[in-house]
C-alpha cells in the first residue's frame, strides 16, 4: 500500500541578544565555564523578580515580519508548569494563548511550495545536563537557563524529508540576514523538532502523530524523517497501530528510539504569569522595525541572478562572502566602464563576472588552506584584511593579462598572509611578467630543444602536445612569460 507522509516542524532559536530573557545576566553560548553566567532570577530564587528584554521581544517581531505573520497587538506571558532538573523555578516563562504572531509562511524556492506558519511566541530556555560517562548522577549547566528562545511552529503541510531539511535551511539562513540568531544547530543555538504522521493515501484522516525531539544538524533532520517514514510503514503494513509517543534520535545508528508517551497542552497547566505584564505592540513600533530587516536570501537570490546571472548558493548561504563578491564586481565593472567609456555588456560582462566568482571561490580555499579558517567567519570577526578594492585591483591584473594563473595564485596567498595591495606584492617578489620577446624566444627555443618528439608530435598534428609545451615554456620563465605572447613566438618556432 502506498503512503502520504505529514510533517510538522516545531523549532526552537536562541536569540543572540546579549543579556537573557528576564534577567541581566550575560547571553553566551560560547561560555565553557559553567554556572557562570546565573543569578537569582535565571535560578528561581524565591521573591526574585522577571524583566522582559525588550531586545528580544524586538528580534521576534523582526523574524515574524520577515516571514509575513500577523503580529499580535496584545500579548503576554504564561507559566508552563512541568518538572524536570535544568528547570529551577519548576515552571517555564513562555505564550501559549497570545504568541507574539500568528499565520506566516516560508517558501521553499528548491520546490516551489509555500509552507505555512502556525505560531511564533517567546519564551525562556531551560538549563542544560550534563551525563558523565559511567557516572550514577547527571550535572547541571544554568547558564543557558532564561537565554530568550523563540518558537516557531509550522503547519503539517511538509510532505517529505527533502522538504523539511530545505524549510530548516532556509529559516536557519533567513535568521542570519536578520541577525536574530546565529542559528548554529551544533551549539544548541537552533533545535528542531519533528511531528510525523503515515496515512493511506486513500485516507483523508492524518495518522497517529509521532513526535521526534531536539534534532540539532539540519542532516538529522532528513535522516529522522527518512527513518520513521520507513518505521511507521512497516508497522502499518503489518495491520498494526502506530503509537503517539516522543521519540529521539540516535545519530551515529541513525534510528529513532521510544522516549515517552507524549503529554497533552492541559497537562501543562498554562496561567497568566504574574509578575509581567502584558505587551502591547503598536504600529509606529513595528514600522520602525520593519524599516530595518535587510534585504532576505529569497530576495538576494532572485536579485543576484536578475542583475549578475549568478546561480552560485555559496553567495547566499554565506551573506558576508556573498557581499564582498557584489563589492568587487561593481569596482572592476565601474573601472572597465571609466576605461573604455562604456558599461560592459554580453559575453565580455559573463567574463568579468565568471572571473570575480572563479577567484572568490579560490579565495576562499587559500583561506582554507593557509588560516584555516572560513572567509564568512573573518569577516564577521572583523579580522578580514583584503578590502573589496584590492581584490578587484588583483582580477583586473588577471583581466588584461598582467598576470598568469600560476602568478595569481601566488599573489592571493599573499594577500591572505599580509593583506597588502596585489601590486607591492608583484614588486616586492618579483613577479612581473615577462615581456621582452627575447628572452621569452631563449626560454622557448630551450623547451622545444628539450622536448624534440612533442615539438615533432605537434607538427604531426598533435594539438595537445602545444599546450605542454606551453606549459613547459611558463614553467620555464616561473610563470612569469605573458601567455598569448608565449603561445605567439611557440607557434612561430614550431612552424
């Protein structure tokens, strides 16, 4: 029998402000000290008093208004009542009534499909434990304790493990551009949850909801999915009933495991929390926010391929790298169009731009290789030192021929080394090119004498042996001999 999968993600963002939810403690997910960044409001002490971060509040209506939502203009705060070790106060600070925004939607581009968004609503984390190996007791870490998180909820309109990996993606990217949260699965700062269902595809009913928790990469996402769809299948198949239950994850066996039977909104006692009061956002408030969310990866998208012809996702998925690409294509276009007199167009645009994205990329790999770092991650350090100008100074050298691939390389491992201009580089190495005929005429006559039979096989017309000794001509003069020149006095002494 065939099957019609249902999805629904339930995800949980860290904010990336800097005090937490209710109290001013330091929010800092790279903190390896633990219990450090705590104080009587983030540790339930009795008479200590919640402050709402307006910050936060702030950064959860920049994310709704990005993903089209209808924001609330009354809202406020309930406590969630349940109990569990990393929650000290015995109940969570969060919206379960009034959330913050209702009704959105993200669209998947890959599928063309728009996924609708049920809620989004603000609450507080919970500590985090630790489990020792071999170890009878667990360890607690408060300093995630009341970080701001935020909650999204979408519609059971997922249908494949394809479909909910892109949706993770994309609002993982969308959150970036915002600067609402670094998003960074690994670090817990970005938490899925998965609600999975099988039905006959005869059947108009959803089947029994199956919920997989706390997914933290994007690939244990789709592999979850793809495992439970197998899972409840075969269950299926045999005439049995799939069980509502919570289910985790094992990633390096790749299956799902039971955890519990999965408890009820009621069973959470939802009230007003009465230490807060409640929120009233007004319209000049969300024009103001409004007035700042950037431009969105949908957007830079469809703009990028509009304007440059580039289909590139790297430019996306890393919006600094992906800026710093659009800088250098607009120097080297405008000095091309202040040289000639006139704007770039046709096959000689494509060539300017498939050589700033070619040596971006490459840029990217010598970062790689020689800091061992990701350029995305430098900028955003503020530790990049090639600005815009001196790359487009070094592909304009690569545009008129001044400098040779091999040479090229050379320079950009210099510039990630020193972040000098590529032309002291050249000066200070000595790696100008070469232009004077006789002494490239020398270094061909040398190669053709020592390599006889490929100078022969060419003549016999064997083109691929001109490229080696083109190459061995280049090698010859360390790079430096001007190509087309070379290749011109090669023809010439080979004929």
């Amino acid at each position: 029998m065939k099957y019609k999968t249902t999805v629904g993600l339930e995800i949980h963002i860290e904010l990336n402000t800097k005090s937490k939810m209710f109290c001013g403690c330091l929010n800092d997910s790279e903190e390896k000290q633990p219990n450090k960044n705590v104080c009587g409001v983030c540790l339930g002490h009795p008479g200590m008093l919640p402050v709402i971060n307006e910050k936060a509040v702030e950064k959860v209506i920049k994310a709704d208004l990005a993903l089209g939502c209808d924001i609330a203009t009354e809202s406020f705060f309930e406590r969630k009542n349940y109990f569990y070790p990393d929650l000290p106060k015995g109940y969570q600070i969060s919206q379960y009534q009034a959330p913050l925004c209702r009704e959105g939607f993200l669209e998947l581009s890959g599928v063309g499909k728009k996924i609708r968004i049920e809620r989004i609503h603000l609450e507080e984390d919970t500590g985090s434990l630790a489990h020792p190996d071999k170890a009878n007791y667990s360890l607690i870490n408060f300093n995630r304790s009341s970080v701001p998180l935020m909650e999204l909820v979408t519609q059971p309109d997922l249908e494949s493990a394809t479909e909910a990996r892109e949706f993770a993606k994309e609002l993982q990217l969308i959150l970036r551009y915002l600067d609402v949260s670094g998003a960074n699965m690994e670090k817990g700062e970005m938490r899925v949850e998965v609600n999975i269902s099988l039905r006959p595809e005869n059947q108009k009913e959803f089947g029994t909801k199956v919920e997989i928790k706390n997914l933290n990469s994007i690939r244990s996402v789709e592999k979850s999915i793809e495992f439970e769809i197998k899972r409840q299948a075969e269950i299926l198949e045999k005439g049995e009933k799939v069980v509502q239950e919570t289910r985790g994850w094992h990633d390096a066996k790749e299956i799902t495991f039971s955890q519990r039977s999965k408890e009820e909104a009621h069973d959470y006692r939802y009230f007003p929390e009465p230490d807060l009061p409640p929120l009233e956002i007004k319209a000049d408030y969300l024009e103001e926010i409004k007035a700042h969310i950037p431009e969105l990866p949908s957007q830079k998208r469809e703009r990028f391929k509009k304007e440059y012809g580039l289909q590139e996702e790297i430019f996306i998925i890393k919006p600094k790298t992906g800026d710093f690409w659009e800088q250098t294509a607009s120097e080297l276009s405008e000095w091309i169009g202040s040289e000639t007199g006139k704007a770039i167009k046709g096959e000689e645009r494509k060539r300017v731009i498939d050589l700033v994205t070619n040596y971006s990329v490459e840029l990217q790999g010598v970062i790689r290789s020689v800091l061992n770092m990701e350029m995305e991650d430098l900028i955003l350090a503020e530790k990049f030192n090639i600005t815009a100008e001196d790359f487009a100074e070094f592909i304009k050298m690569i545009y008129l021929g001044q400098i040779s691939s091999k040479i090229a390389k050379m320079v950009l491992i210099e510039m990630v080394k020193t972040g000098q201009d590529p032309s002291d580089i050249i000066e200070a190495n000595g790696w100008q090119m070469v232009s004077d005929e006789g002494e490239i005429e020398k270094a061909v006559a040398e190669v053709i004498s020592a390599n006889a039979k490929a100078a022969e096989d060419f003549k016999n017309g064997k083109q691929a042996s001109f490229q080696f000794l083109l190459g061995q001509v280049m090698a010859k003069t360390h790079g430096k001999a001007k190509p087309e020149l070379a290749s011109q006095i090669l023809k010439k002494q080979l004929s």
